[in-house]
C-alpha cells in the first residue's frame, strides 16, 4: 500500500506520520504509519477510550487487555508492542509492522498449504502459544486473520484484545483456573466454551490450533455448519469433518487429538512435542530456540527505545504492581493518574496557582520519593490530593485523589485543575 504524500499526511503527537488503512475490527482501527525521526514503518492500532458493545454499560476494555498481555511477551512469533499514545479520545498502540499481511489473506490466494510449510507454520505458532501460556497469557482467539506473517513468510501472532491474564509458570501458575467469558470467533470456538461452561484457558487455545491445522492442510474449516451454534455443538462432538484425501494420516491423527471435545483428554503442549508429525527432523534443541525470548524487533533499532535500556513512564507504571494502569486511560470515580513532561515542583506550582485562584488552600507536602499537595476547601475540608513522583529525566507520575468526583469537586477538577495539568501530559510506552 503507497503511503499518502507527506504533503497531507496527518502527524500525531509529532512522531508518527499515519498513512493507510490496513483493517479494522470491532473495537479498532489499523493503520500504517512512519516513525518521523528514524523512517520505520510500523502499525498504529487505534482504539476509542470509552468505546461500547451495545447491551454494555462500561466501556470494553479491549485494549487494555492487549497492553497488559503485550508487555508480558517478548517473543519472535509475536507481534512487538512498541509504545503506547492517547489523547483525551483515543489510546494508540504503536505496534511492530508485519510486511507479509494476515494468514487468511494468504490461504485466500492460495488455499491449502504444502505438508511442510504447514508443518512450519504450525510449529512457529505452537511456539507462541507455548510461550504465551508460561508467562501467563491465552490468547482466546487464536485464527488466520489475527497470524500475521513477516517479508520472509514467518508468524506473527497478534490482536490480544481478547486474552485473559493469569499467573505465569514462574509465578507459580498451573494453568488450572478457570475462566467463564464468553468470547473468540465460532469457527475456531472449543465446545466448552459453546456450551457455556467455565473452561481452561490453554485447553481453548490448543483446541483454536487444531483448527487453525486443519485449515492450513485443507484450505477450509472442520465444520460445516460453523454459523448455527447448535449445529455445530453437535458436529463438534460427534467427529464430523471431512479431511481431504492428501492428509498424511500422521496428521490426521494429530488434528484428530487436538480436536478432542473433551478438554480433559485433549493433547496438551508437551504431547504435541512428541507427536510424530510434529517431532519430524525436529529436536530439542530447535524448540528451545523457538521458545527463547527475543531481545529486541529486528529492523527497530532506531525507533525502539527499550534497546538503549531507557526506563520511560509506562515502563515504570506497567511493571510496578502497585499501580493500577487502568487509571491512565479510563475516568475512574475517585483516582485520576497521568504521566507529564514537566518537572515535579513545576507540577505542585501549577496545583498552587490554580486553586489560591479559586480562593482555596494548598498545603504543599514533601517526601523522600515524591512532593505532593492537598487542596482543601473554603471550610477547611480536603477537596483532593495530588501526588507526583519523578521518574526519569523531566518525566513524572501525577496521582489525584478526589473526595467526591461530582459537585464542587469536579467542577474544580473537570474545569480548572485537569486541564492545567493535562495540558503536557504524555501517555507513552517505551
């Protein structure tokens, strides 16, 4: 796709030159973009904050899921979270820009893979999985339109907003909890989650695989009638699909498993390790390799900060268990968080300044690791409190804490100190 001429490309933030559509789904749109300083191109996912299913009365939280999964998968097969933006409107995720296009596309024009490319594939994609489960992710809605694939024909797993986050093996996970949303895209649905049931999230991702297999080997889906639920529930369970004649019959048996309706007897990863279609001229050692973290998104070097070791604003807030990310991108009833590029007594001036001008008190405070300021009301009453800490360089994190976020005090806040102090503020990743 050509980029549009820089004479009406549209700049955001001053860094991103945005360019095409590439697709949008549901809850956001996709969109090509080049990074002005370095020249590299990259996706730019784009999503409203307070964005709505109809019949839900809080805002969907799609891509809050999607920051909190990315920042936890650092792995060649899966898409790279760059940095994240927003304005007052919408949350932007800078993303790692996947040349190749989505699988779908590509078994469109071609239908059906060779044994070996889906053998390749499938084992790229079990590697993401894999990984993604250790640290504590599933996915939830694993298909060929959310694998992406690289100029040289590599996976790339993508679109989390449908994951769920749990412990990861390291932390001392099992995998055994259960989860009971109901979500993913019915082809690809397992049947516990068909028939409503509370369900294991690696056991619905493994069953997603099976599916994506057969696809790759016939060029079309297991079950026919995959847009009636009912219909489909019953084709699930009593092991209607119709291979193609070329399937090795080493493969059928390995979609045969992976296509268990019982999750409790339906292969695991480890077994999938040793099956003998997948362990074909594969050994250890190559799956270790595949499941090494990478260190950084090739092609990046210039755009991608992390490399340099720098520790920015949402690095600090993400990996910090204290804090709650969510106030960053949702209004919440009491606690307002942002980060701002001011320094920290400019911060507390500024809270100062405006409410002596509204004929209220400030009282500073100062800490070891923060400064900070109660604005308190004609009658001595505590309206809010403000909180900054500093964290790299002139970046700093500014926590409000309201009494009350309606009446006097929101009118304070809504009008007169949010924005003095959202006037620089920076919502950014890496």
């Amino acid at each position: 796709m050509s980029m549009p001429s820089r004479r009406s490309a549209r700049v955001i933030f001053g860094k991103y030159e945005m360019g095409s559509l590439l697709g949008e789904g549901a809850s956001a749109m996709v969109f090509r973009a080049r990074h002005v300083t370095s020249g590299h191109t990259v996706a730019i996912k784009v999503f409203l904050k307070r964005w709505r299913l109809p019949g839900f009365s809080a805002p969907v939280d799609y891509f809050m899921r999607e920051i909190f999964a990315l920042r936890r998968l650092r792995h060649r097969h899966i898409i790279c979270l760059h940095e994240v933006l927003a304005s007052r409107s919408k949350v932007y995720l800078v993303l790692e820009f996947a040349r190749g296009g989505d699988l779908s596309s590509r078994l469109k024009s071609r239908g059906h893979l060779s044994e070996g490319l889906c053998r390749r594939i499938f084992r790229q994609l079990l590697s993401a999985v894999a990984y993604c489960h250790s640290r504590g992710v599933f996915h939830r809605d694993l298909k060929p339109d959310n694998l992406l694939l690289d100029d040289t024909g590599n996976l790339i797993v993508s679109d989390f907003g449908l994951s769920a986050l749990g412990r990861s093996s390291s932390e001392g996970g099992n995998g055994d909890h259960l989860l009971s949303s109901q979500c993913g895209t019915r082809g690809f649905k397992a049947p516990e989650i068909l028939s409503r049931q509370d369900y294991d999230g690696a056991k619905v991702d493994i069953w997603s695989c099976g599916v994506i297999l057969f696809v790759l080997n016939a060029g079309y889906l297991p079950f026919k009638d995959h847009d009636n639920p009912m219909s489909l529930y019953r084709e699930i369970h009593q092991g209607h699909r119709s291979f193609p004649l070329r399937t090795p019959p080493a493969l059928r048996r390995l979609i045969d498993r992976l296509l268990d309706p019982n999750p409790a007897t339906r292969i695991s990863i480890d077994g999938i390790l040793r099956d003998p279609w997948f362990a074909t001229d594969f050994d250890a050692d190559q799956w270790a390799a595949m499941m090494r973290a990478r260190r950084n998104n090739p092609g990046a070097e210039q755009h991608d900060r992390r490399l340099g070791g720098e520790l920015t604003a949402f690095d600090m807030i993400v990996s910090s268990p204290g804090l709650d990310l969510s106030g960053l991108f949702l209004d919440t009833a009491s606690r307002e968080r942002f980060a701002s590029v001011e320094p920290v007594d400019k911060i507390i001036d500024r809270v100062e300044q405006v409410g002596k001008a509204d004929g209220l008190s400030v009282v500073r405070e100062e800490g070891e690791r923060r400064s900070g300021a109660v604005v308190e009301g004609q009658n001595g009453d505590v309206m809010l409190k403000v909180e900054v800490y500093r964290l790299t360089g002139d970046t700093s994190v500014v926590e409000v804490e309201m009494e009350a976020s309606s009446g006097a005090v929101g009118r304070f806040w809504n009008e007169k100190l949010g924005p003095a102090l959202m006037d620089r503020v920076i919502y950014e990743g890496d």
